[in-house]
C-alpha cells in the first residue's frame, strides 16, 4: 500500500490535489464532456485517447491502458518514487508529510548520489584542465565525437595514478568508506586501498531522473578490460539500468521508439548523428527489468545486434526474457548488422539513414522466433516438423493467455502443418479454471453482483451511506466479499474519501490493479439505478451469510449447542423473517 506514509495523510492530501492541475501542467488538456482529454504522453498517438476524470481524480488511455491517480502519474511520466511523489504533490498544496524515519529519504543513498555527482564533474574538469588531456581528447576526436557531443553526455577523464579520486574526496575514514560504497575505490589482498578507475575515458551512468549512479571507463589503447564499470551499489544495479534512457527520454519527450544496441560508444555515436533514440545494456544480456523498463519508455522496442553468432545468441537470451511480455500494446522487433559492423562504424561510414533504414527493416518478434527455433530441424520433413512443436512448447507457456499467443499457436500450427485443435491437444493447453460458487440473481447489467458492488463503490464511494448492515457477509467464502467487505468498512471510517483515496489505499495489494480497472469500467446507470444495485447486492449477501450461520448451528445439533449459540439461532432466525 502506501509503505510507511499514514493512510490518513494521502486521504487528505488526495481531497485537496486536484489531478487536473497536476497532468495539465504536463500534458496540456482540452474538455471533453464532463471529462478532458489530450494525446496519450506514454505512447505515440495522432488521436487523443487519454482521459482525465475530474470526478474520480483518475486518468486513463485507452489506446495502452495506463491508468492511476494524481500519484501515480508522477510516478510514470516524471519516474518519480512513491515517497517523492507524495512529497511533490504535498509542497504542491502547502502541506507537510509526516516525518518519520522511514519517509525520510535514505541519508546514506542521497549521499551516495550527491558524492557520485561530484566525481562525474570533476572527471569533467579534468578533461578541460588536466595536463594530459590532449591524448583524451584527441581519442574522443578519432571516435568522431563533437565538444558538444562530449558535453552532452558529460564525457570526462579519470587521470593516469592510483589515488587522484581518493585523494581528491578521501579527506577521512568515512569519506573514504563512501567512496568504497559508492564503487569508486578497490582494494587488494594487502588491504591497499585505490582508485577503480584510472586512465580511462569515462562515462557517467545515470537513472530515470538523471542521476549519476556509476561509471563506465574505457582504456585510450588495447589493453584489458577494455571496459570496466561500476561494481553493484545500493545506487547501481546494472541488471535494471540502461545507459542513455534518461537523455533518450529527455530529448524525445514522446518516444515512438526505442534502439537498444551494445555499448555507450555505440548511443553517443548514434546521438551524433541525430539518432537520440538509443540505449544500451551495461555489460550484461537485456534482462526482465529492462524490458519492463523499455515498455513503459515507448510502445515498439527494437533491439539490434551483430549479424554473428554472438549477436544471434545474445538476440535469442533477449527474446527469451520478453516472452512473458509479449502482446498487449507493445512490439519487440530484432535488427542484425551486417558482419563486422556496429552502430557505431556503421553510422558513422554509411550515415544516419542508412542506419534508420535498417531499424524499418527490423524483424518482428514471430518472425525471429521462428527462424530460430526452424534453424533447429528439418521443416521440409514431417520428423522435423514434429521436432519444431516439442521444441516450442516450453516457449509457448511463458506467453500470457490472449489475442497474441493464440496467434502464435495458430502460426505455430501453420508450419508444423497441422491444425490448432490437434496442436492444442499435444500442448495439453490447461483448461480455464472454473470456480464454483453459489448461484446469485446477475445484476441488471450483466456483471456478477460482487463485482458490481465493489466498481459502483469504486466510482461512487457516496453511495456507501445508503447500505445497511453488512457485518455478516465476510463469512461468505466467494470471490471478492474481503474486497467489498473492506471497501465498506473504510467508507464508513472514512466517509470523505474519493476514488483516488480508496485506490491509493490499495496501492500494492494484489488486489490493486484489478481494482484499477473496475474504476474505469464504463456504469451504463442512473445514480439512483446504481444505488438500488449497490444495496440489494449486500442485502442479499447478508441475507445468505445469515441463513448460512443458522445452517451451520442447526446442524451441530440442539445437545451440542452453547447457551449462547440458541440465543444467536433466535436472533437469526428473527433476522431471517424480516
């Protein structure tokens, strides 16, 4: 939920942020009925799809389904954590947020950026100022690289000798163990401590919100590591960052796009073309992290990599990693350079649009996963055929259920050359689960009564005054009778919150994305209409909660019950008849 920040402060905070105000000072929005609109900022669109409620204090696209509250738009477009949202939107509105250790920003991390940050100018200043520059900067000019360029990306130099960082910042024992902290010192078997980095072209790293995080380093001349980068930090972990996110998203505010390749030289030398729309993996295969990354970054995600055997296996790892993403809104595609060729050479010989040729011209994910898994068997013969069902199989169970994977299955069924039926069979396809429940009355528009209760509570929390007892129905062990069971119980507690507050509330829970799209779900009713629903849905919830305790105690028998098990059986049963 909302970790240690009181429920009650984001109650009050979220009645006096208007969500409005908030995403029009980002995204401009136009009225559109009761509700405003404007062209989605999380994806490309020619046609405004992204609405803002005033009324629930909620926004949502429908053309790639985000959606949230005041906080969580912060979140996403300004990559905001929770805690700093909150902060954002409570000095937004005057108020102040309950200090407590643990809404404190983390003391020893913030100190961690800030040191870092210091480190990255001064690699800067030593580049403009040191006596050995020229080696530096005539690298960075053999690279193909302009001063602005080099600014840009705040290119520096860490000097030739063991202890100039350590020296420079390691004025005593606990600067020095912030420095080991931060990645930025090592030691050896005799416990000589020193610097990381030395005589190195460097590269700061920074995250979402441009901090610097770490480094990348790379030697002027042959010797190895070639690169070598920051070590694993309470700042840095190179398995969820991208180098170049931060600018591609700086420079492309509505990124249609996104190129992951190699290496840092291969996005600065992209970005000095006018490509600004590449990342790169730090020293490591594209992981989950940064696939969800990339997804939230932009709708189509191309990844491009050498035309070897290198590059085609580290495609494959990448295409692995995205199959339980795969669907939805979002296209992964696969670019491979022709042999002994990167983007780096590549755009530098043959320009930028020869590059941004090759990107249109990128498989998509089916097609590449095909050619692989074909590469492995003979698909002219019926063997071979065979073999190709047995090798996707395991692949097939990791794609979400839906529109997507069934396509796969179907294209799947094409090459092996037999029918989706007979495919479904051998793929021992698990039927849906079906959940056994007592039978209720539908609600008037179709939907299941409990699911009605907790959208029109959702969307209308008023409405809660109108429900009368309800304190027997948590007993009733079916589907979301704890959802509405709690939605109740808060809305009496707390009978001002909104929409926005009671989603906020479930912020977290394994209930809270569902609950997210129950707010959005269009109520073709009148208010009077949905609160008619609202109170013969839990009237009939208690009634069968009531009948179900006096079952319970009837069946024990009149000899085994309690005193005051008879007194309950008559109160039920008095209950029962009104």
């Amino acid at each position: 939920m909302a970790g240690q920040i009181p429920p009650q402060f984001i109650d009050d905070l979220l009645t006096r942020v208007d969500i409005t105000d908030v995403i029009d000072a980002r995204v401009p929005l136009k009225k559109a009925g009761k509700n405003l609109q404007a062209c989605c900022p999380f994806h490309n669109e020619k046609t405004p799809s992204f609405t803002v409620s005033p009324e629930k204090q909620f926004y949502h696209c429908f053309g790639c389904g985000a959606h949230g509250t005041a906080i969580g738009f912060l979140m996403e477009y300004d990559q905001m954590s929770f805690p700093e949202a909150i902060h954002e939107l409570a000095e937004s509105v005057g108020m102040t947020v309950p200090t407590t250790k643990s809404l404190a920003p983390n003391p020893a991390k913030q100190n961690l950026y800030d040191l870092l940050d210091k480190v990255s100018q001064y690699y800067v200043h030593q580049l403009q100022t040191h006596p050995k520059r020229d080696e530096f900067v005539a690298y960075l000019k053999r690279r193909g690289l302009s001063a602005n360029t080099v600014d840009h990306f705040n290119i520096g130099m860490a000097p030739d000798g063991w202890d100039n960082v350590l020296k420079t910042f390691g004025s005593n024992q606990q600067a020095i163990k912030q420095l080991t902290e931060a990645g930025l010192l090592s030691s050896n078997d005799k416990g000589r401590t020193y610097d990381r980095f030395r005589n190195r072209v460097m590269f700061p790293i920074c995250d979402r919100r441009g901090r610097v995080i770490g480094f990348g380093g790379r030697v002027l001349d042959d010797s190895t590591p070639k690169y070598l980068n920051s070590p694993e930090t309470p700042v840095f972990h190179k398995g969820h960052e991208l180098y170049g996110l931060y600018r591609a998203r700086k420079a492309n505010r509505q990124l249609s796009r996104i190129v992951i390749v190699e290496g840092y030289m291969d996005v600065i030398a992209l970005a000095e073309k006018g490509i600004t729309n590449a990342v790169a993996t730090l020293g490591t295969a594209t992981t989950p992290e940064h696939l969800k990354q990339l997804q939230r970054s932009a709708p189509e995600v191309v990844f491009c990599f050498d035309g070897d055997r290198a590059g085609r296996e580290a495609a494959w790892r990448a295409a692995e990693n995205a199959l339980p993403m795969l669907g939805g809104n979002h296209q992964l595609k696969f670019m491979f350079l022709p042999d002994g060729e990167d983007p780096d050479t590549l755009v530098k010989q043959q320009g930028a649009e020869a590059f941004n040729g090759l990107v249109e011209q990128a498989k998509s994910y089916s097609d590449f996963f095909f050619e692989s898994l074909e590469s492995r068997v003979d698909i002219d013969s019926m063997d071979g055929r065979a073999r190709l069902v047995e090798v996707a199989r395991p692949y097939l169970r990791h794609i979400p259920t839906g529109v997507y994977r069934e396509m796969f299955e179907q294209r799947l069924a094409e090459r092996a050359q037999t029918s989706t039926s007979v495919l479904h069979k051998h793929l021992e396809k698990a039927p849906t689960p079906q959940i056994e429940v007592k039978k209720a009355a539908p609600t008037s528009s179709g939907i299941s009564p409990i699911r009605m209760a907790i959208t029109i509570l959702l969307q209308h929390p008023e409405l809660h005054a109108s429900v009368g007892e309800f304190d027997k129905i948590s007993a009733l062990s079916r589907a979301g009778v704890s959802v509405l069971v709690e939605l109740l119980e808060t809305l009496h507690q707390q009978p001002h919150l909104n929409t926005a507050a009671l989603l906020e509330r479930a912020r977290d829970t394994e209930h809270g994305e569902h609950l997210k799209k129950l707010a959005i779900q269009t109520l073709d009713l009148s208010p009077e209409a949905l609160q008619h629903e609202l109170v013969g849905v839990v009237e009939q919830l208690q009634e069968e909660a009531l009948e179900l305790r006096h079952e319970f105690l009837m069946a024990k028998g009149l000899s085994q019950l309690t005193e005051q098990e008879r007194q309950e059986i008559q109160q039920l049963a008095s209950r029962m008849k009104r």
